[in-house]
C-alpha cells in the first residue's frame, strides 16, 4: 500500500477525532459523569418539591393551632396524639 498526505491526514484525523470524541465522554468530567450527575439532581429536585409542600401543610396545621382556641388544640391533642389528662381513664375503640 501506498502512502500519500491524503490518507496519512486521514488517518491522523480520525486518530485525533476517536481520542477527542473518547476524552468528552469518558473523562472525569464528561459526558457520561455530567449525565450521571443531572440525574441525581433531577432526584433532589423532586424531594425537595415533597418536602416543601409537606412543610407547607405542617405549618398550616401549626398556624391554625396557633390561633385557634383552646378546645381544638385540646381536640387534636387527644385525637392525633393520644394526650390525655392526668386522672382520665382512656377507652380505645377499635373502628371495623
């Protein structure tokens, strides 16, 4: 075979473009790692979502306790955390 600067030029490039295209998506910050990466924070984003709303919710209840009377927050005391007051005798009913 014969070797002319068109197919040694050619043959360089593609040498250059194989390792150019190979360093991009397979370095330590690539392609791949960069994919990897917004994954994970597409991940965050979405707990983050869920954990602002539920924060939403929790300080709605606490804002609404905060300003309602006495007897509800006595109400929800007993109902959600089975408070009871000192001398009481509790009763649970099982619902079917």
């Amino acid at each position: 075979m014969k070797f002319t600067s068109t197919n040694i030029f050619s043959f360089l490039f593609s040498i250059f473009l194989i390792a150019g295209v190979s360093f991009i998506v397979f370095n330590s910050s690539g392609y791949l790692k960069m994919h990897k990466l917004q994954t994970v924070v597409t991940l965050l984003d979405t707990q983050i979502d869920s954990i602002r709303k539920e924060n939403n919710i929790l300080r709605a209840v606490n804002d609404s306790l905060a300003t309602s009377k006495p007897k509800k927050i006595e109400r929800t005391a007993r109902e959600k955390y089975s408070m009871h007051k000192p001398n009481e005798v509790v009763i649970i009913v099982d619902e079917k």
